[in-house]
C-alpha cells in the first residue's frame, strides 16, 4: 500500500531535513514524498533537493499559503493513503506502519490518527521516545464530542487519509486561511466517517519555532472553520447523531474566544462573545467565564487557565 506524504515548506530550512528523515527511516518503506516549497526566502528548498532519493518529489510554487500547498500536494499524490506533514516536524519510527495496520484491519474506514507528543522548537528529533501498544485503537464515532471531551486529541501531522476521499473533498483546506483551516477537513471527514485512532503518541509537533503560525498568530474570534461548521448544523446538513455535539464544540470554542479576550484585556469582546455562544447558558464554563468578564484582572484569568491547563 503506497504511502503518499505531504509536507508543505515555507522558511523551515533549519527543520526540513530531520523532518524527512523521520520519514526516510521509516520502518515502513513504501511511499513517496512530495515537498511543496511555498515560495519561501530561506535555501529549504535546495536542501531538499541536496537529497539523493527518488521517492522525494519536490514541487514549487509562488507564496499562496499552507493550504494551497496541501491541496496542491493531494492533487500531484499516488498513495492510497495521504499523509500531511509539517516541515518542522517530524515522526516515530512505527507511524506509518501503524496507520497502514488500522488501515488494513478497517478498509472500510476512510481517516486515520495516533496521538502526538508537543516538544520545543530545539527539542532533540533523533531522541527515540516510548509510545506504549501501537496495536490499540478505537473508534471514534461522534468526533466533535470526543474533542470536546478530550481537547487536541490528534493534529495535522498524526492524520492519514484515503487519496480517494480527499479528491472528492478538493479542496480540501480553504485557501487564504492559515489558523484552523486543518479543522475544516477533520470536520467535514467527522460528519461523514467514524475515525480509526491508536492513542500512541507517534508524531512530535515542535510548538515554539520562531515564525510558525501558531507562534504568531493571535486569535481574536471564531476560525472561520467553526463558523462554518456552525452554520452546516444549524441548517441540519449534518448528521442528527452528531448535530448537538457539534453545536457544543462551537459554543465551548466561542466560550475559550472569550477567555482568550480576557486575557488580552479585551473586555467588551469577552462579553460580545459570551453572548454569542448563549447556547452555552446551562454550562457551568460559561457562567465563570461571565463571572471572570466582570471581577477578574487579565492576569487573574491568565493564572488560572495555566492552573487549569497543568491539572
């Protein structure tokens, strides 16, 4: 079964080589990789291209964004199964083989995911790391209360896809978007396909590297990926199963906006944003988060998220 992985690059020189050769040492070995350089500044690209194997396309393009590159990457695949890989991260040894077991123990499923483990953007990635049984996994068939219940449970880089889904899908990440635009996939695929997951966390997400988007992005509203998924509930184009647990998902992302404006000392979006997730009145998260809107400092509320996250 041929593996096809995806990596979009953009001024990731310092990373693109540990990150393929995560890939090139895999225990599974039959795929290829397609780099799609996205205009960047940096000689990336030509450090890609210093690597003498054959099963490394590299594609490139004017700056128009990750998900353009992405989509660009589905549409040059071979794979029965594509992959998505950030250029600064980079994988365990065992991940495409396990994603190949689940995907040979369920060919009827379409989408596939493992944990992953967050490390620094110098954090060692030739430091093998213990991933408990890669043989357990579960079905996930309501996605949204399971992220709902679980947080981040997967990411970008820990998910596999049948190619012949994602073309229908095409395309599949909204281009000119750059926070959440993975999101809108997983949702689509969620309101479609139960997901396969093996709770081994087997690929590491450098989340601190100078430059990335998550690094400087700041959010300020709803991603436009959950406004849309709001919107597809509302006007009951998902399923009813998993209609509710949708719905909530966005009231509690609206809720963590409102926090998220709390701690930048913007009160009156902390409000305005409270009001719009009023579906979320009979939640306990709602009501302290009102209560954190009226008497709480913005490093008040900054404390105790870090509490909150740490227990």
């Amino acid at each position: 079964m041929l593996c096809s992985v995806i990596i979009p690059l953009y001024n990731k020189a310092a990373f693109i080589e540990s990150t393929l050769l995560s890939v090139l040492n895999q225990t599974y070995q039959n795929f290829e990789i397609i780099v799609v350089d996205d205009g960047s500044k940096d000689d990336g690209a030509a450090r890609v291209s210093a690597i003498d194997d054959s099963r490394i396309r590299l594609i490139s393009q004017k700056n128009a964004g990750v998900s353009a590159a992405r989509n660009a990457g589905i549409a040059h695949a071979k794979g029965e199964i594509v992959y998505f890989l950030d250029g600064d991260d980079y994988y365990h040894a065992s991940y495409l083989q396990t994603v190949i077991s689940m995907a040979s123990r369920y060919p009827e499923m379409t989408y596939f995911a493992t944990a992953y483990r967050r490390v620094s953007g110098t954090g060692d990635e030739t430091k093998v790391w213990s991933v408990g049984d890669v043989n357990d996994c579960l079905l996930v068939n309501d996605f949204f209360d399971h992220w709902r219940r679980y947080g981040a449970f997967l990411f970008t880089g820990s998910v596999a896809i049948r190619r012949s889904s994602l073309i229908e899908l095409q395309p599949c990440f909204p281009v000119g978007e750059s926070m959440g635009e993975d999101h809108d996939l997983w949702f689509k695929l969620a309101e479609r396909y139960s997901l396969v997951y093996c709770p081994a966390p087997l690929v590491a997400y450098r989340i601190d590297v100078a430059g990335s988007l998550c690094a400087s992005n700041q959010v300020s509203g709803l991603w436009p990926s959950y406004a849309r998924l709001e919107q597809r509930a509302l006007g009951k184009q998902l399923p009813n199963r998993i209609r509710t647990s949708a719905l909530r998902l966005v009231t509690e992302s609206r809720v963590s906006m409102a926090r998220t404006s709390l701690i930048a000392g913007r009160r009156k979006d902390a409000l305005a944003q409270l009001l719009d997730a009023w579906r979320g009145v009979g939640l306990k998260r709602w009501w302290l988060t009102l209560g954190m809107s009226v008497v709480c400092s913005a490093n008040m509320v900054s404390r105790w998220e870090k509490w909150r996250r740490t227990c």
